[in-house]
C-alpha cells in the first residue's frame, strides 16, 4: 500500500486518505472523486494505492466470487483505519453493507451502458458469423448471445480478464473480433471514441450500479459522512438503489448474469416516473427473464428498493432462480 501526495497536500489541514485500486481507471475515478472531496471539505486529498485479490488473481472472476473481490481489501483499510475514505465501481459492491462502514456519497451517474470496441470499426448487427467477442461478465454473455440469435448471428463469447489496455489489446492485434466493456470506464480515461458501438439497453442491460461510483467511509466518522453526503446525487442514488435491491433480492451476487436499469422518465420538463428493467438469463442466451416495473419518482432509497423488490418478485414468479446458478463463462 503506497500513499501518493497530492500536490495540494502540503501544509495546512491533514491529508485525507483516499483508497483506491491500482489500475488506470480506477485512479482515474479516484481523482474525479479527489477532487470533489478537496471541495466539499477545504482539506487536501492523498491517493493511497491498495492491491486487491481481485488485482492479484487470474482466474475469472464468476469462479473468485464476482467484482466483490475488488471491494474487501479497500473495506479493511478502512476499517483498520489505515485510509479515511474509498472509492469503488458501484457495480463491483456486494448488496450488503457491511458492520462499520457507510456508502456516503453516490456521485452523478455517467453513461450505463456497455461499449463495443470491434475490429474495422464494426458494429454489433455487422460482425460476421463465428466472431469471437470477449468478456469477463456472464451478464453481458447470456445477453450478446441472445441479440445475436435473434437476427441468425451465431457468436462465441469468449471470457477474458485485465485491464482496457490489455482487453482492447486483443481486438487490435486480431485475438478477437470485439470486446464489450463500460461506456463509463471509457469515458473516464478519455477513451470513449474508441468504441464502435454504444450498445442500447434494449439489447444488453448493464449491471446494476454500472457507470455510479460509490464513496464509503467509517460510519463512526459522521463528521466525514456527512461532508461527503454533499457529493450525493438523488436521482442517481434512487436508481442504483432499484437496480441493486432488485439483484439482492435475487439473492444473485456480482458474478450472476443478473441486468439492470432504472430510467428516469418525464416529458421533457420534469421528471415523473421511474422505469426499472431487469434481466435474468442462461449464458447461451438461449433464456431470458426480462420484465420491467414503472411508477411514481420514488420519493426515498427505502422506496426505490421496494420498486426493486417487487420486481424481483415478478421474475422469480416467471422462472429467474433457475438461471443464475450458470455463472462461469
């Protein structure tokens, strides 16, 4: 674990201590976030680099334990008190929050959708038959499978690890003939204009929480978590907090091919309904559970999760337990 200064960081009050992963995107997030604590609070931020299992390992990560294995070393510095405050992908958080820390802030939300990066500049709907097109996430492959089946494309999603550069890396040297990853993540290292294709939620469903990033701290520290609450954003917090009670009510973790999306709907002057859609399917694609709830703006989080749940309820009803037990790729 190494401290990186801030160069904002000398003299004055003391440093807070930012915890994040080691990765580009991940510091890139991190010094977003940086920069709107160093305005809320007046204090200097410091990034403390922490190494996660999920970082380490090489295995995939439906068969590790799912995007959770990313979170557990940055929640134990924080509870060690080794770091004040950490930074994660939303989607990469279990549902359940654990003893002793709080999710302070969810900032504004930047696009949830997924990005093809295809060979010469493809499309989905124009990659040729038998293309191979990598991913790490069961979600995205039981999805892409069925798109593809529903217009005769035959695919082959193949599981793939690492960070953009090396996954973009497999496109541009002819390993494979696309990959999917984050709009979010692309956008935040300033490269979206590298994929081909921004992929409709009609189509592909994104995570749930994908494209929120999500602030934590110890809850003893209310002084922090209060200063840090001015970072959250309501719109975003009661969406993400549909798309995440619907996954917990599930009971599917990280690695399950579970889609989510709460939309915000109005008639171009405010803001009037939520839509929250989910997605529930077999890795071949070949079934899917997919419903969709809409009501009133929910006025809470504890309102946005019950929309959560009881659309949950509706896909257990049609059959949506049976399919997440398939979740290594």
């Amino acid at each position: 674990m190494n401290a990186t200064p801030s160069p904002t960081a000398s003299g004055g009050a003391q440093p807070l201590r930012l915890g994040t992963r080691r990765s580009a995107l991940a510091m890139a997030q991190s010094g977003l976030v940086a920069d709107l604590v160093r305005e809320v609070t007046g204090r200097p931020v410091e990034l403390v680099e922490i190494t996660t299992f999920g970082d380490t390992s090489r295995e995939h990560l439906a068969q590790i334990g799912g995007a959770g294995v990313f979170v557990s070393a940055l929640r134990e510095a924080l509870l060690r008190g080794e770091i004040d405050l950490a930074v994660h992908s939303l989607k990469d958080l279990p549902t359940a929050e654990p003893e002793g820390l709080t999710l302070a802030a969810v900032p504004r939300r930047e696009d949830p959708r997924d990005a093809l990066i295809a060979r010469d500049g493809l499309t989905f709907a124009q990659l040729p038959p038998g293309s191979r097109i990598g991913t790490g996430s069961p979600r995205r492959a039981a999805q892409l499978n069925a798109w593809a089946r529903s217009f005769g494309l035959d695919i082959d999603t193949v599981p793939i690890r690492g960070n953009v550069d090396t996954r973009i890396g497999y496109v541009r040297s002819g390993r494979l003939d696309a990959v999917v990853l984050a709009a979010a993540g692309l956008i935040r290292l300033g490269r979206i204009g590298e994929a081909t294709e921004l992929l409709d939620a009609d189509h592909v469903l994104p995570a749930p929480g994908q494209g929120a990033l999500a602030v934590e701290c110890a809850a003893s520290n209310v002084a922090l978590a209060a200063r840090l609450a001015e970072l959250d954003d309501p719109s975003t917090r009661v969406a993400v907090t549909a798309e995440r009670s619907l996954l917990a009510a599930l009971e599917a973790g990280c690695s399950a091919p579970v889609g989510a999306l709460a939309d915000l709907l109005g008639d171009g002057q405010a803001v009037t309904e939520m839509r929250l859609r989910g997605v529930v399917g077999t890795l071949d694609g070949t079934t899917l559970v997919q419903l969709s709830t809409t009501g009133p703006v929910p006025a809470s989080p504890s309102q946005a999760a019950d929309l959560g749940c009881v659309l949950a309820a509706e896909m257990l009803a049609k059959g949506a337990a049976g399919l997440m037990g398939e979740r290594a790729l």
